[in-house]
C-alpha cells in the first residue's frame, strides 16, 4: 500500500526548523522575554516529536508489529539518522583539527575574540571523539540524534500501549514523565546524560501516536485547560523564575508540563491537512540536514564576531536562518541526489 504524504506535516517541520535556527541565535533575556519567546521558540522540540510519533505510527497501521521490528526496517530507519549525522560530524572534527593545525590561539584570532568551545590542541583523541560521536556531536541540539536513535527501537513498543490503551495510555505516559523528572532528581543524573535520554519526550511521541489512530477529538473544555495549565507554568518559570525542585531545571521551559501548552496547537496543524506551502515543504523535508547544519555552523560562528561584522542582533539571526536553511536543504538535495544514484 502506498504511503500517503501529508504535505501539512512538511509545512510544519519547515516552520519548526526556522524557529530552532532563531531560537539557537543566543537572544538576550530581555529580548526573549519581551518578544515572548517562551510562547512560541519552544514549540519545535514537543512539535517533532508528536510528528515523529504520527509518522512512524501511520506507517505501522500498514505493518504487523513483526513486520516493523524486522532488521532491514530498523536498520533503514537508522541510516536515514546516522549517515547524514557522521557527515556532519567528520565536518566537525575537521574543522577541530584544522584549528589545531594552524593555531588556534594565534595574534590575529585572539584579538578578534574567537575561541573554539572546546580546545583543539588538548582533546582530540580517539576516545573523545567516539564520546562526542555517541553523544551528538557539539553544537546546540546535538541530543536530537541519539534521542532519535533510541526512538526507532522503543518506538514499537509505545505504539503497542497506546493502540491498546488509547486514552489512559496518553495520560500514562504524562505521569511516566512526571515520575522521570523525580527519578532524574533523585539519582541526581547530570544534565549531560538527560538531555540524551528519550525519557522527558516520552508524553509528546505518545501524543503523536494518538493523533495518527484518530482517537484525538477537539475537546474544546479540555484543550483550554491543557492550555491554561502549560500558559500557567510557562509564565511562572519562565517570568517568575519558578520552578518545582525535582524539575530538571536545563529543561524546564519544555517539558511535559509546559508542552501541555503547544500540544493542542500542534495538533490543530497535524489534522490540517490541506495545508500547503511548496518553500516550507521542501525546508521541512531538508529539516533534518538542516538542524544538523545550524548544529555545526552555531557550534563554529561565534555571536560577538558575527554581530560585530553585522552590526546588528537580527540581521545575525537573519543571516543564520538564510545560510543554515540554503546550506541544509542543498544538503539534503545532494543526498537524494546520490542515493537515487545508488539506487539505479
């Protein structure tokens, strides 16, 4: 049977993936606040996941759980993450040993501010990079690979409980996650480990799973109080600076609670199908090398240096979203290019 394509879907990764290229431009407080980024610059990380639990779920209603869990699925699905990943990554690293070859601690670079996050000179070895490699790589968002990673073996299993248990699986997996937060508080699990961990995104695939079984239904009174519960907590950390102690702190704009707030707004776009826009839709396919591309170019152009040389906040971020979006979808392009190559 042949798969359909939601071009909506495609709108909304092309959407989502220019909000995470703003977002990772490092905007002041004060600018984030007032421009009311808690509101609208967290969405993309609950947003892919419900769209990743609504793809990979469409795709098991035409497979039998054995079907989906053969070899050759899993080992598809791991090559379309971890080719373009290593890419990126061999990108990285050589752009670390360049550095390490010509100085990086040179008069002329010092003097316009410029240092490389991690040292060149000290921690390239074998074992670093095989740890950055498991790890993401360097640059902002580089959980995303390795989340997605443990996704395509566990993703059988939340299919099962929520296709079993509808409903009370959704909130299920809202308290798994709430028992998360007190179990990463408890063990004190550096923030380093969980933010790889798929744990804390556990509800929102759910959620995306839910939606691709039809079982979700526009419950006006509902939506607004899920709303009015993540709207309520978002203010209060975010405006507030409160926080639950068992929270983990370096996630607590987007986790389960807040994302009680972007989930019905995520999935009044997911159920619009007729949804079209043919930029946006080629960026949201690209989305992937294109997250992996801001991931190395915020990981190397240094903010100072960029504004200086572009004497202004907005236009850097501009400038980003121009170079990361036309460099990552030429990205992309070249892939399919050469696996349909492949493929002849």
């Amino acid at each position: 049977m042949m798969k359909k394509h939601y071009s909506n879907i495609d709108v909304l990764k092309g959407l989502c993936i220019i909000i995470v290229i703003i977002e990772h431009s490092k905007w002041t407080r004060v600018i984030w606040l007032k421009g009311l980024f808690p509101f609208w610059d967290r969405i993309a990380i609950p947003c892919f996941m419900v769209i990743s639990g609504f793809v990979y779920a469409k795709s098991m209603m035409n497979e039998t759980i054995k079907e989906a869990c053969r070899h050759k699925v899993i080992i598809k699905r791991l090559k379309r993450y971890l080719l373009p990943y290593t890419c990126a990554y061999i990108l990285e690293i050589a752009v670390f040993l360049l550095a390490a070859l010509i100085n990086s601690h040179t008069e002329i670079i010092n003097s316009l501010g410029y240092s490389l996050e991690t040292d060149p000179n000290n921690k390239i070895s074998f074992s670093y990079i095989l740890k950055g490699f498991l790890t993401g790589g360097f640059g902002p968002g580089s959980y995303y690979t390795p989340v997605m990673i443990q996704l395509v073996f566990l993703f059988p299993l939340l299919y099962l409980f929520i296709e079993k248990y509808r409903y009370k699986g959704l909130v299920a997996s809202g308290i798994f996650c709430f028992f998360s937060e007190l179990w990463q508080y408890y063990f004190q699990i550096p923030h380093s480990v969980y933010r790889l961990l798929i744990l804390r995104h556990v509800m929102t695939i759910c959620f995306g799973i839910y939606l691709a079984l039809g079982c979700y239904k526009r419950n006006k009174l509902l939506n607004a109080l899920s709303m009015l519960v993540g709207f309520t907590y978002i203010v209060a950390h975010s405006y507030f600076s409160w926080t639950p102690a068992f929270f983990n702190n370096g996630w607590a704009d987007v986790n389960f609670v807040a994302c009680l707030f972007f989930i019905p707004i995520i999935a009044f776009f997911v159920q619009k199908e007729e949804l079209t826009c043919k930029p946006l839709e080629l960026i949201g396919k690209a989305s992937y090398h294109i997250y992996l591309t801001q991931m190395v170019y915020y990981n190397f152009a240094k903010k100072e240096i960029m504004i200086m040389l572009l004497k202004n906040q907005y236009f850097w971020c501009l400038f980003s979203v121009m170079i990361c979006v036309c460099a990552g979808t030429l990205y992309y392009l070249l892939e399919q290019h050469l696996r349909q190559r492949r493929n002849k």
